[in-house]
C-alpha cells in the first residue's frame, strides 16, 4: 500500500464506508503510480522555477474597506447573529472561546 | 528516580499592522462586529490571491534583530494543511524548512540563555465559540474577523529546565514585542499565545545536541506534551509545574505516556487532554505557488535594524553600571518604555542642577516611592516633579510634605508650581515668626525644656515636631532645631 487513503481521509474530516475505502484505495494508488514517473526525473542541475518580488516592492500596510456583513454571510449554509454556523463538535477539539 | 524537565516554548504574537497579513482588510477586530473585516481573500473565495504585507514582514524581522537572530536573504511561505472551520482555505499560510528568522538568543534576568530556533511569519485564523450541551445539537459560531490576522511564531530549542525561566522568557518575549511596538501582546486578548512542549526525562539518560534531545544508549525518550490555551504570563509558570508533577506521577505509577496536546483549564489550574498530536507530515506543508520568493537586501535588514531602541536588559544594565541603582529598582522603572523614558528625562532635567549618580538616583527614589503609586492615567508633569525634587535637596521642604503636595495636586488638578509658590511664601512669612512660634512652644512644654536641659538629647525630636506641627511643615527641620539649640543654651 503506498498510500493510507483511511488516514488520508481522517486528516480531512471525510468518514469513508468499509466499501467505498476498498474501492478509492486502488483508485488513488494508480494516481499516484502514474504520477510518479515524475520522481525519477534527475533534477540535479535545474534551477527552481518560482517567482521572485524585491522586499521594497511589496504590499505597503493600508487598509481597505472589506466586504459587508451580509455579503460576507451570503453563501453560509447557516448563521446566527452575524455568525457563520457550523454544527457538529468538531473532533472533541477546545479552542478558546 | 531522578528526571529532568525539558521545556520548549512556542509563542505566537499578533503583530501590530493595519492589514491583514496577505489583504487589505483592516486588522482591529476587537469588539467589532463579526464577520465585518472580511474580504475575498481572508475568506478564502475561490480565485483569490493573498499579497504579502511589508510592515507585517518588517516586525518579523525585527523581533528577529530584538533577538539575535540571522535573517534570511530570501523569504518562503509554505501551506500547512488542517481541516477545521476556522481555517477557511483548508490550509494555513506559514512557513515550514526557512523561517525568516532563525538561531537567535535571549539572556534572562538570572543569566541564563534561552536559545530561540527560529521566528516565522504567518497568519492567524478566524474565532469559533463553541456551544456544547449535552443534546445533539452541538455547533460552533464563527467570526472571520481574525483570520488573516499577521502572526510570528517565536520557537525557543528544547533547553529550559524549568517553568520560571519559561515564564521568564515569555515575560521578556512581551517586553520586547511592546518596547519596539511589534505587538501589545496582551495575553487575555489572545494577541500573545504561549504554548510550552514539555517531557520529563530521566537524569542522565539523554543528551541535548544542536536543539535536539536525544536518547543515550538504549534509553527510549518519554513523549511530549503541548500545552495550549494559557491566557496568562503566570499561567504559564502554572501550566509547566501541573505538567511537570502529571508526567512523574504517571511515569512513577507506570502508566504509558502519549505524545499530545491538553489545554490549560484556568479555572480549574489543571491541564485536560484535547487530542493526540498530529505530527508535521499530517500537515502535509507544500511551498505556497501564489506567493514568490522575496528578496531581501541586506540594506533593507539595516533599515529595520534602524528601528531598534536600546532593550529593557540593555537599560537595567545601564542603570546600574553608571549610576548604582538597585537591580530591583531598575527592572521595574525599565518594564514599559514609557516609565523608562519618563526616568531617564527626569534624570537629565534635575542633572542641571545635581551630579547625574545623584540625579539618577533622586529620579529613581521618587518614582518608586511615590510616582508609580499615584499616577494612574494622568502622567505627572516631568517640570513640576523634578522642580519638587529640587526644593527638596535643597531643604525647602520636607519630602513628606513634598509628597502631600504631589498627590493633592494630582488628585484635585492643582499646578504644582502654583503651590509651591504658595508654600514658600507661606515659608518665608513662617521664617519671621518662626522665633514666636518656637518661643511658644517652649513656653507650652516646661517639662520637655527641663529634661532637654537634664541632658534628655531625645526631646530635641518632640520639641521640633511641635515646631513642624504649629508651621504645617512649612519650616525646614534643620533649621528649626537650630533655632531651639540656640534658645536652649
């Protein structure tokens, strides 16, 4: 097994069936077989591609007016006094309140 | 058996900028409507592309400089993935292998050196309350306002030993971030975090090598356990010793220790289990693609550095080394920037008149014997004080009275030039009949004349004392028992 799909979906809070675990394991290992041609490439002598910006031309620290409250709330499947609602306890987890 | 506690400490410190960390929405929540400092960005609306804020950047590093740390040349961000509904993107923006500053150190009151790994830049995440009842019904309410809020994460290497250099280093932290205004850092705001990973060890079986504790021979290391939700420096101190006395007892009674995370109940003063700890590869960390690389001069870390004041530890140091004051003294006039200016202007004014080792130490004296107890919004003018100070040296007044003046005036709003004109008129008015008043309190205490004459020195006192009462202690005492010495004769 190259990956743990049960754990995989743990981590992101989905609760997959006996059958459905059976059935994306298998799945999700030809993906990541197929991907994997991509390790073998020797990328020894290759530069990172990723974008540069100099420290001077960054954001400078104003702000600006955000959205409303109400537009902010518009796509919550539930809220309560401006608050976006979310039911269920989540993982047995406290966070300050 | 013997253990040894090993503390790491990770304290997390919203910085103090006007946006958030990668938009433009404004940064103050507190007390603010939720869901009101929003935008496409901080709620994670598909399409959305976080920018990174300079001034957030700058206070990294310069908490970085406050603790010499090194500072990177070139700046990544990197996605830390968790599922939970305060992290809208299903991930946090931070940063995982380069930290921006890393390898720092900060000396403590007693002298020991905590060395710091590493302080990072990332985001905060939004606020849920959490309703739970015992029905099915249970639900968390959000408020977005915080996520997105610029955080650094300051992460010491496992080497304290104990839970009062911890609560040290957390206090200094606080200092310093205040002292160069990177962040109010005040705990029950949640604008400074502290979360201690602590394990007990036992003595002798282990070693500490480049941060990292390792096992010796077949010695196998006892897991850690992160402390979350301290809402206090004190509780810092509190949680660590709690911890400390679970882990032995447990350990002394056999039962298997497990690596995870317990929240500190304040009301309570225990730690309760919240989860086993998730370790770095579930947070699956991948360089962020929508950020690039920053590239920092080393002309743009000196202009940080130009923003460096000296440091409480420099001043407390100062302080004593040029001009004697008790260690005591100097750590509580050096705690906020404001007292320490405060003291070291008074010390210049009143070196106009007086030797700087006696102006700093008058300065000290009567901060904190008398200023520090009565000011409370209202800052005592600097010109008045040391113009009471002066008067004082001088013998023009007695410091008692000195005082009663300083709080009426505070207290009713008098101008303390005003009435110490007042006084030394009444003084002077004193000075003329002063040889009346002294001649009638003689005639009022045969007795005490007699003893004194006897040879009984001690009613010198008492004789003076009725002098000061009758003037209301506006006549210098000195002068007063010259006169009597004079009229005894």
């Amino acid at each position: 097994m190259i990956i743990d799909v049960k754990h995989t979906a743990e981590l992101s809070r989905i609760t997959l069936t006996p059958e459905e675990l059976e059935k994306f394991t298998p799945q999700m290992e030809t993906i990541l077989e197929s991907v994997s041609v991509l390790q073998d490439v020797d990328t020894d002598s290759v530069q990172p591609m990723k974008a540069h910006v100099k420290f001077e031309e960054l954001r400078e620290d104003i702000s600006q007016e955000s959205l409303t409250q109400e537009e902010v709330l518009r796509n919550a499947k539930h809220k309560e006094s401006g608050f976006v609602k979310v039911y269920g306890k989540v993982f047995g987890d406290i966070e300050e309140s | 058996m013997e253990y040894d506690t090993i503390i790491g400490l990770e304290i997390h410190v919203q910085t103090k900028t006007k946006s958030k960390m990668f938009c433009t929405c404004p940064t103050g929540y507190f007390q603010k409507e939720p869901n009101s400092h929003v935008c496409p960005v901080c709620m994670a609306l598909p399409g959305a592309l976080p920018v990174p804020n300079k001034r957030a950047i700058e206070l990294c590093m310069l908490m970085g400089l406050a603790t010499n740390c090194t500072i990177a040349n070139e700046i990544f961000f990197d996605r830390k993935h968790y599922f939970y509904p305060d992290l809208p993107k299903g991930y946090q923006i931070s940063q995982y292998k380069n930290p921006i500053c890393s390898n720092g150190s900060v000396i403590l009151p007693n002298g020991f050196e905590v060395k710091i790994e590493r302080i990072h830049q990332e985001e905060d995440v939004a606020k849920s309350t959490h309703h739970t009842s015992t029905s099915e019904s249970d639900y968390s309410l959000i408020d977005y306002n915080k996520s997105g809020v610029p955080l650094i994460e300051i992460v010491t290497k496992p080497c304290i030993r104990n839970a009062k250099d911890a609560k040290d280093f957390a206090t200094q932290i606080r200092q310093i971030a205040r002292y160069l205004n990177i962040s109010d850092a005040d705990m029950e705001k949640g604008q400074m975090r502290c979360e201690p990973n602590i394990s007990i060890q036992e003595k002798g079986r282990w070693e500490e090598k480049d941060g990292m504790i390792l096992p010796l021979g077949d010695y196998k290391l006892n897991p850690k356990v992160e402390v979350k939700n301290i809402g206090s420096i004190t509780a810092v101190e509190k949680a660590i010793e709690f911890e400390v006395a679970r882990l032995t007892k447990d350990l002394e009674e056999g039962k298997p220790l497990i690596q995870q995370t317990r929240g500190w109940n304040a009301n309570k003063n225990v730690t309760e289990f919240q989860r086993s700890k998730e370790t770095a590869d579930d947070y699956r960390y991948m360089p962020e693609p929508d950020i690039p690389v920053i590239e920092v001069s080393n002309e743009d870390i000196e202009r940080v550095k130009s923003e460096l004041v000296e440091l409480p530890h420099e001043k407390i140091a100062r302080y004593m080394n040029d001009w004697d004051i008790s260690q005591y003294a100097a750590e509580v006039i050096s705690a906020s920037r404001k007292d320490a200016s405060y003291f070291e202007n008074l010390q210049k004014l009143l070196s106009e008149k007086l030797e700087p080792k006696v102006a700093a130490q008058e300065a000290a004296n009567w901060l904190m014997g008398t200023v520090f107890a009565l000011e409370g919004d209202k800052e005592i003018d600097m010109n008045d004080l040391s113009l009471l100070i002066m008067k004082f040296k001088e013998g023009k007044i007695t410091k008692g009275k000195a005082e009663e003046m300083l709080k009426d005036c505070i207290s009713n709003n008098k101008d303390i030039s005003d009435e110490l004109d007042m006084f030394e008129k009444e003084s002077s008015q004193n000075a003329g009949n002063i040889q009346d008043i002294v001649k009638e309190v003689l005639d009022n205490n045969p007795k005490a004349v007699t003893d004194y004459k006897g040879g009984k020195e001690a009613t010198m006192g008492f004789l003076v004392g009725q002098v000061m009462q009758k003037t209301k202690g506006a006549s210098n005492p000195n002068d007063v028992k010259n006169i009597l010495i004079e009229l005894l004769k």
